[in-house]
C-alpha cells in the first residue's frame, strides 16, 4: 500500500484490486464494492482529516449509538462513463444537500461541501476501472453517515462517521412489477422523517413489503398515515401516474422524500411538451381511472431503478391492470432521455451532468 497525502485528504491505496475477480454481465445490485471508500469522523465538535483507504470491515464497540437509536442517514447517486472514457455524477450538489438536510432532521452534524466533493470525486478516480462504460451500466455510490459515540443514553451521538462507498450496478428491477396499495401500514407521518433518507424509513417498510410479497407482488404503494387514501411512494420510489396523456405525481411534504430522479423528470416532461401536474392523488381517482380506461401508466422513479414500470395493482382485494403500451410510454421515452443525458449522449442544457476529473 502507498499513502498519499493532499490538503485536506489522505489516501492509502490497495496493495492489488479486485476487479478482475467480477463478472461485470451478473451483478447482484449491491453485494460488490469497488476497492476503495471514504471516510471522515467527527470528534469532539468538529470533523477530522477525511481519508480515502482501502475497503474493508470496520470494528465497532456494541454499544455505538447507531445500534440503540438509529441514527443513520444515507444517499443514493450514480457515476457513468461515456464512450470517450470520461466519467460523470448526475446532479450531485441536490445529494449533498439533501443528506445533510437529512442529517439536521436526526440531529446529526452536517458534513462540509470541500470534504464531501474531494473525497467523492478522487474515490470516483482511484476506482475509475469500476465505472464500466455502455448505457444500462453505472457505478452506485453511497454516501452515508452514522452515530459512533459508545454510550446506550437515549441522547444524540457526540461522535459520527461519514463514509461513501461505491459498487458496480446495472438494472435494479427487470421488467416491470405488480404493487399493492397500502391499507394499513404508512412509510411516513405528518412531522416525521419521510422527507430524510433515514435507515431506519426503510426497515419500517420491510415487514409490510413481505406481507404484499407473499400476495405475489413486489412493492406496495404507500398511502397517508391520516386517511390512507393519498397515493404518496411506490416502495423505495417516488411515483408517477398518467391519466389520458397528463402525469401527476404527489408534492413533496414532510412525508414525501425529494427525489433527484423525480424533480429531474418534472422537468423533462415540460422539455418534451408533456403536461405533468404536481398534487395530492387520491386512490379512488386512480382506481376510477383505470376502470373507465384512462389510465394508462403507473411508474416508480428513483436512482437506483431510474424508471420502474408498474404493470398492474391490487386496492381492497382487486386487482387492476394496466394497458400496454409499449415503446411510446410516457416512462420509456422519459426514461430514455434521462439516460442519454445520464450517460453523455444527449445535450444537457440545465446543466446536470458533474465532470470527474
């Protein structure tokens, strides 16, 4: 191992890498993580020197307050390279402040903007082989940051870890899925967490999601807490609807998460003259829509799917299908145009692609 040192960043780079060792055409989403990883620590007020070493397991005591109260944020981006061998981040600084907008919310120190770029985009060099070139193929960063103060006293942490790992990616679902809306069980609450990515947002799903799963579906679409009758998120992903030639999409709130992928598809709606409303959604709508034939798309978008078509849903013990309409969807033509920006084949005029170099 070398170490190299910067102004603010410290790099201890891996003896040999592991790449050879991956089948790049069957990758698990997830399991595989590139040679490297950031991390900084905060200690007594304030955060230490961050450091680039090479990735490996972390000894921590039991009692770490991460474990006890959930303290625990994280973040979802994707690096791409295109056919020029140039690698990008789609959007980032919107990462960057949101986990720290996430990291207020859990009474979690923020993280400085110089640590968080020089650590990503110098990770992102070193494991530059890892971000595989080709539409479809991405590198899926993760940011995140826990509370490592030893202590079982039910107050915030003095202590925390921020780190960014990265593994290589290609698509997070295949197809499309069938969901169940919610009844019962909610994501979120008024003046909860829903808009942070919190960990602990996330095992809460987890139970109700096993239930939908043993119904044959693979995610639920989840509805207010107060009336259960506002369509809000579709498993891990904000959601679309299209009734006749019109995608509707909930506004974000307190229980709504401000997704890069949705505020990003907002918008390339308007650039392709597509009408996209922003506002409350309730079931009945969606179910009257599609028993009168007007609704022709469901889709789930976030960063690690992108586009999620959703072929059909179940509501009060019926189940409902969509049309199909293939190649000239709302979420294929969208999804495409997103991609192409993504991955350097289309002009991005609102300036969202972050150079790496």
């Amino acid at each position: 191992m070398s170490n190299i040192y910067t102004s603010n960043l410290h790099i201890e780079k891996a003896a040999t890498s592991k790449i050879n060792d991956v089948d790049f055409n069957n990758l698990p989403f997830g399991r595989i993580f590139t040679d490297h990883m950031f991390i900084c620590d905060y200690v007594d007020g304030s955060w230490q020197q961050p450091k680039i070493v090479p990735y490996q397991a972390m000894s921590m005591e039991p009692s770490a307050r991460v474990f006890h109260y959930g303290q625990a944020v994280f973040e979802g981006m994707k690096a791409y390279k295109d056919d020029h061998g140039d690698v990008f981040l789609f959007r980032p600084e919107e990462n960057f402040n949101r986990i720290n907008k996430s990291c207020a919310r859990l009474a979690m120190p923020e993280f400085p903007k110089d640590y968080f770029f020089e650590g990503l985009t110098t990770l992102l060099q070193l494991d530059n082989a890892w971000v595989q070139p080709g539409v479809g193929n991405s590198l899926y960063v993760r940011p995140f940051a826990i509370a490592i103060d030893s202590a079982i006293a039910a107050a915030p942490s003095n202590d925390y870890r921020f780190m960014i790992i990265c593994a290589p990616a290609k698509a997070y679902y295949k197809g499309t899925v069938k969901v169940l809306i919610a009844e019962e069980f909610s994501r979120s609450a008024n003046g909860g967490v829903g808009y942070a990515k919190a960990a602990g947002n996330y095992a809460a799903q987890f139970y109700p999601t096993n239930l939908a799963q043993q119904k044959g579906y693979q995610q639920v679409i989840w509805t207010d807490a107060d009336t259960h009758t506002l369509l809000e998120e579709a498993g891990t992903m904000n959601v679309f609807f299209r009734i006749n030639d019109t995608l509707i999409t909930a506004p974000t709130s307190d229980r709504i998460l401000d997704g890069v992928t949705r505020k990003s598809l907002i918008q390339l709606a308007k650039d392709n003259d597509i009408t996209c409303e922003v506002r409350p959604i309730k079931v009945n709508e969606i179910v009257e829509a599609s028993k009168n034939g007007s609704l022709k798309e469901i889709f789930g978008a976030g960063t690690a799917a992108v586009i999620s078509p959703i072929e059909g849903f179940e509501y009060k013990d019926t189940y409902y299908e969509l049309p199909e309409i293939g190649a000239h969807s709302y979420s294929s033509v969208l999804k495409k145009k997103m991609l192409n920006i993504q991955h350097n084949l289309a002009e991005d005029k609102h300036n969202w692609r972050y150079q790496v170099k």
